[in-house]
C-alpha cells in the first residue's frame, strides 16, 4: 500500500469511527474536500481470495465518498479473464441482494458463479446499504435502514447524507471497479447488465430504466415491482424520502414504465417468481402490475415467469441463477 493510500485510508477511518453518537444526537454533516475525494480513489482492498468453479472470487473494500462509510463487496472473476495466455476482460453482471443481505449471501448461495465461469462472466455483489453510521432507527427494523438501502438516494433527514446507494450503484462502484489497478484489467466496462433479488429485483429494475445507458440488460427474482402499492415500498420511501410515497413514483418500476421513460425498444427483461412466495401472496411483490402496465404501454421483451410451489429463498434463486446468467450473457455478447 502506497503512503498516500495508507494515509488516506486513516484519515477516512478517522472520519467514519470518531464521529460515534448517542440515540438522541444530532448527526453533524461531515464534508470531504474534493482534494481528499481525488486521494480516496485508491486501490480495492482484498479481505480474502477464493477459488470457486476455476475463478476467483474477492472479498473487497473501499472507503465510499458517496455514502461516507467503508462498503464491502464481492467480485467474481471467471477462468477465462484470469487465464495468463490471452486472457480476456470479462463481461460483468452485477447483483443486488434484498432486504438484511450482504455480498456474502448470494455469492455463497445463488450459485451463479457455476454458468458464469463457463461464459466468462464476472459477476459483482455489492452490499446493500451504508454500515456503522449510528443514525437513530437504522437497526429498528429489518425492512429499512441498515442492509434496507431500497437503492435510492434518500432526500429525508437524517438518510440523506449517506443513504445514496443509487448514485453508489450506477457510478462511484463502477468507477472504482474499473479503475483499480488489481481488478480493473480482469474488466470490460463497456458490457455490464443489472440482476437481483426482492428489494434488489426492484433496484435492478428501477436502475436499469432509469440509466439505460449504463446497462445491456435485466432481470429479477421475485422483484418488489410496485414498491408504492405494497407495505414495504410504503415503508422506505416515508421514511428515505422528502416527498414519500408520492416522490417514490420516481423510484417504481412500474410507475416508471407508465411514465414513458422506456425508449429503448425491447426492454431485454426476465423476472422470475415463484407461486409459494408469501411475499407474492401477501402482495409485496406485484408482478401482475408489471405485466399490466407493459401490456398497457405496447412494450417488448419483457418475459415473467410463474413457478409453481417455489418461495422467495436462495432455493428458489439457485434453481434458476443459471438461467438468469445465461439471460445476461445473451445480451453481453456471450452466447
């Protein structure tokens, strides 16, 4: 580690673990120089390499400008990017996880790294939230606030300042990825599509309508699709936004798609969803609404898919994560 890294890192330490509160204080905004935003572009730190399915997966660390707080992520790369006789950048899919997950999860889980080392697709799980800031009510519920980010960019006090996980998303964690000097080489940042999971199906979703330059493509497991018609979208967004529900139109894959924010032609959309998920029963989830207002709209491309028996777990994933890579591959140039 260079000395300008070293330091950086304890000044960005100092920043994130001396700045501790009680229940009852008023978080103070803490600002960082563009200089020292420039110096904290260092390299990814690697906490652990693993071998899986003839690649690598790598437990990363960054300190995050956008969020204020040290953010952890996985990265696998497949044999095929990592080979030292004419290796090739790989393209990437990036997973976001749901509600209470970390990168661990579905990298130890969804199996997705199986058909991704045979494409050669590297595949990206970040986390799901800001961690450690002490902001009063983050750890209350497991449905909002800490590993609940929702992928957004709060508007609402006191989340706004560190509770930025779309711009986290869409812009400083491909930069820094791309950028490293490690990892970047195994990389190719000109083909990345967008995958993930419950609160992350509405993420990849929204995201990926909301930056379609960014992404190739998308898909969805059991996706939160109308997040202002159910409790849990109901729940982040009075509590991330200053405008509630009625702002979280701009954060709705549906209400986006009503919007005509879709110019794009076929939308190069899979969601998957399984019949015995409490959270479908329950009405969390919505896919009937994405498929009425695609109907409405006259769209193309996009294919939801019913499962019958299977629930909102990792069984469920992994039974089709192959399927989901293989979606993404197909439009990455793989297949």
């Amino acid at each position: 580690m260079s000395l300008i890294s070293l330091l950086t890192r304890r000044q960005f330490t100092h920043l994130t673990t001396h700045h501790r509160f009680s229940s009852k204080a008023t978080i103070p905004k803490i600002t960082i120089p563009k200089a020292t935003q420039t110096l904290f572009k260092m390299p990814l730190e690697t906490k652990a390499t693993i071998t899986t399915f003839g690649g690598k997966l790598y437990k990363l660390s960054h300190p995050s400008t956008t969020t204020g707080t040290p953010m952890n992520l996985n990265l696998f790369v497949p044999p095929s990017a990592l080979s030292n006789n004419k290796s090739t950048p790989a393209p990437v899919l990036i997973y976001l996880s749901g509600l209470t997950c970390s990168p661990e999860n579905c990298s130890e889980k969804g199996f997705f790294q199986h058909r991704a080392s045979q494409l050669g697709l590297a595949i990206v799980y970040p986390d799901t939230s800001p961690r450690g800031l002490n902001i009063p009510g983050q750890n209350d519920s497991w449905d909002f606030g800490e590993a609940a980010g929702f992928y957004l960019d709060a508007t609402a006090e006191p989340w706004k300042d560190n509770y930025k996980m779309e711009s986290y998303i869409t812009s400083e964690l491909p930069e820094v990825l791309f950028d490293d000097p490690e990892y970047g080489k195994y990389l190719d940042r000109s083909r990345v599509s967008i995958t993930g999971h419950s609160m992350g199906g509405h993420g990849a979703l929204t995201l990926y309508l909301k930056h379609q330059e960014k992404y190739k493509s998308v898909s969805a497991f059991a996706p939160i699709a109308n997040p202002t018609k159910c409790p849990w979208g109901e729940k982040a967004f009075k509590g991330y936004l200053a405008g509630g529900v009625d702002e979280g139109k701009k954060h709705d894959a549906v209400e986006l798609l009503r919007s005509g924010i879709w110019k794009g032609g076929d939308l190069k959309a899979l969601v998957d969803v399984g019949t015995g998920d409490n959270f479908y029963k329950n009405g969390q989830l919505l896919p009937e609404n994405l498929e009425e207002v695609v109907k409405e709209k006259g769209l193309e491309g996009v294919k939801v898919r019913y499962h019958e028996g299977y629930d909102h777990s990792y069984y469920f994933m992994s039974s089709f994560s192959g399927e989901h890579v293989e979606h993404a591959a197909k439009h990455l140039g793989l297949l």
